[in-house]
C-alpha cells in the first residue's frame, strides 16, 4: 500500500479537497448564488487552482469532463451519493465502482458512511468491497464520516465526530472527513482518535472569509491535514483568491489575517 504522504492528491502532506457533488446531494439550489457554476466547466477550471489537491465528483462528471483536465486536476471518484430527492433513512447508492474508477484514471476514492443511520451496516459492507478493490489498485480512500440518522440528536457533537473519525480509522480509510466540531480543542480529540487516519475538515454551508479560515486554521491547528470543501469555496465571486488564502493557512500555516490579506 502507498503512503497517503506519496500520493498525488497530498501535496506535502497536506490535502486540499475541492468537492463539486452537489448537483447530485442538494440540487440546482446550491448554484443560484453563483448561477455560473451550474455550468461543470467553471468548477473545472477552478479546479485547476495549485491549491487544490484532489478534485471530488461524481461518474457523470468524471466521465464527460475529466479526460479534458486530467493534466490539471487530480481527480477524486465520489463512488456513493444520494439526491435529497430521497425522503427515506439516510442511505447513499453506490453509483461507481473502484475498479472503473481506476479505468477512469482516478487519484482517489471517495465513500460516504453515515454511522448511526438505519442502513448503516450495508454501507459499511460497501465501503469494504470499495476500499479493498481500491487498494487493489494503490488508491487512496476518503471516508465523507457523517453520522447521521435517527437516534441522533446533535451531529457536532465532539464525541459524536470523534466516533466518526474513528470509524473511519477502524474501517480502513486513509482521510476522514468529519464535521468541525466547534473548536480546536474538540477538533483535537477527534485527530486523537483517528489514529494513523488523517482527518480533513468538512467545509459546510457558506460563512463569511473570516469565519471560514478561522475554522479552517482551528482544524490545522489540532492536526487535521486539511479541508474538503464546496460551496464555500465556488459560491464565492472570487474563488481563486479565496484558494489562495486557504493555501495559506493549510500548506504555509500561517495565520488568518495574513490569509486575508490574500483575497
Ligand atoms: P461543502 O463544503 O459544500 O459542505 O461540500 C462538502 C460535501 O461533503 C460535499 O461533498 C457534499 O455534497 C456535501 O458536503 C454534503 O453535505 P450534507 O450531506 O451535509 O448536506
């Protein structure tokens, strides 16, 4: 198996995720605040940003655009997503596999698993099937670690995302992606239980640049390797300044006001 460390989508150690699945999870609303980026090819180009490590789609979108980029943006196969369409317990199918994208020429996988959820001992035994044909093929494995589901009352819980950070660990995942849990401190706990697993931040919906690379620096700080983001990032006017600034704070650790004074 090959280091994370040596894989394309780390860069120095550090990740940079740039998620654009959301046509698939939220829908056409999540464009409206930047209608342009409905169009794939503005993410795309985005996409192409030195910040950016590692770039998270789904096949459809792998499939019509990433041979136009593959020089450029390393690609990150989001194999399971749902369309909030689906009013039942939180599930995700398994849209692609491991094996097509590696055909494809992915860097990475991607697999979501909502602990705690109803249908959650089938997606472990899909993440399973996924993660070992991925390291069939020396690929990195991205948990998206959302325990989500009935019989959970607060998702940010600290204990609830460092059990998340820990299944990940405990299930094979190279990254865990897990909610920030409101403060480095909490943040610290779950990159303890995470063990070897590194963990990367869960952007959210869109904040202000302050707020967001504070966060973001609260995750560095307790030792998570980095961030995988949407919205925050493509439903900005200026998105590449925005990466700027958080190539900043994750790859130079410097501090917030420096980052701003980037956009
Ligand atoms: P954001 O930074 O926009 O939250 O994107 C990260 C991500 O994990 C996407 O990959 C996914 O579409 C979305 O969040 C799912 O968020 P949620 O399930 O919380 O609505």
């Amino acid at each position: 198996m090959r280091p994370f460390e040596d894989s394309p989508i780390s860069r120095d150690g550090k990740v940079l995720i740039l998620a654009y699945d959301h046509g698939l999870e939220h829908g056409p609303v999540d464009f409206e605040a930047v209608p342009e980026t409905m169009d794939p090819e503005v993410v795309w180009d985005v996409a192409t940003h030195d910040a950016v490590s590692g770039f998270a789609v789904q096949k459809g979108v792998a499939e019509a655009y990433y041979p136009s980029y593959e020089d450029d943006v390393n690609l990150l196969a989001k194999l399971n997503g749902t369309s909030n369409l689906w009013m039942g317990e939180p599930d995700s199918a398994v849209n692609w596999t491991a094996d097509y994208a590696a055909e494809l020429g992915a860097d990475a996988i991607g697999f979501t698993l909502y602990g705690g959820a109803n249908n959650e001992i089938e997606m472990a035994e899909e993440f399973r099937e996924a993660q070992e044909t991925a390291r069939e093929h020396d690929l990195p494995v991205v948990m998206w670690s959302y325990p989500r589901g009935q019989g959970l009352k607060n998702d940010k819980d600290p204990q609830t995302i460092a059990y998340a950070a820990r299944q990940a660990l405990e299930l094979g995942a190279d990254i865990a992606k897990v909610k920030y849990p409101g403060s480095s401190e909490k943040m610290e706990f779950a990159v303890d239980a995470a063990g070897p697993t590194q963990v990367v931040m869960s952007g959210g919906s869109k904040t202000s640049d302050r707020d967001f690379l504070s966060t973001v620096k609260g995750a560095i700080d307790a030792g998570a390797v980095g961030l995988a983001v949407g919205r925050n990032v493509w439903q900005r006017e200026n998105p590449a300044e925005f990466l700027d600034a958080l190539e900043a704070v994750i790859y130079e650790e410097t501090s917030v006001e420096e980052a701003l004074s980037r956009v």
